[in-house]
C-alpha cells in the first residue's frame, strides 16, 4: 500500500483526514489514478465515487452529501463532462 516507483505512484492508496479517518482510496497505475476511487466526508461517510482510466476521469461520478443523500451525478469523457447531469437540491 502506498508505493513510490520510480517516483511515481503505484498500486493501492489510502490517504486520512487529520482526524485519522480515510480520506479517499484507489489505485495507481504508472503514477495515474486508475480505476474506481471513493473519497469520504471527515465523519467517514461517503463523498464520492468517480472512475479513472489513465489519470483522466472516465464514466459515472457521483457525489454525496454528508447526510449520505446523492448531491448529483453524472458521465465524464476524458476529465470533460458528457451528457445529462443530474443535480438534487
């Protein structure tokens, strides 16, 4: 967990709040966020889940409010967003 390779990082990370509760966790490839990354409020509940793919966000993000509620959703292409978003008040 938490590897630096070649000065990049790699592998499965996890990174805390000063408060010792995760932050937010995933994964690196070649030093890129790769794949499903979840983030967490500083209570420890859930902010969000977006996808990776080579550093960039790719596919369905979603954020939490800190009551656990969807906030709102949607579609990256490439760290740009794509299509409908869906935002709840």
């Amino acid at each position: 967990m938490n590897k630096i390779i070649d000065d990049k990082r790699e592998g499965y990370w996890e990174l805390y709040w000063t408060n010792g509760k995760l932050w937010e966790k995933g994964n690196y490839i070649n030093g890129k966020r790769e794949g499903l990354w979840k983030y967490y409020w500083a209570n420890g509940i859930s902010m969000a889940e977006t996808n990776y793919k080579n550093g960039l966000r790719n596919g369905i993000t979603k954020l939490f409010f800190d009551n656990k509620k969807l906030w709102y959703k949607g579609n990256y292409v490439n760290d740009l967003r794509h299509g409908k978003w869906v935002y709840i008040n």
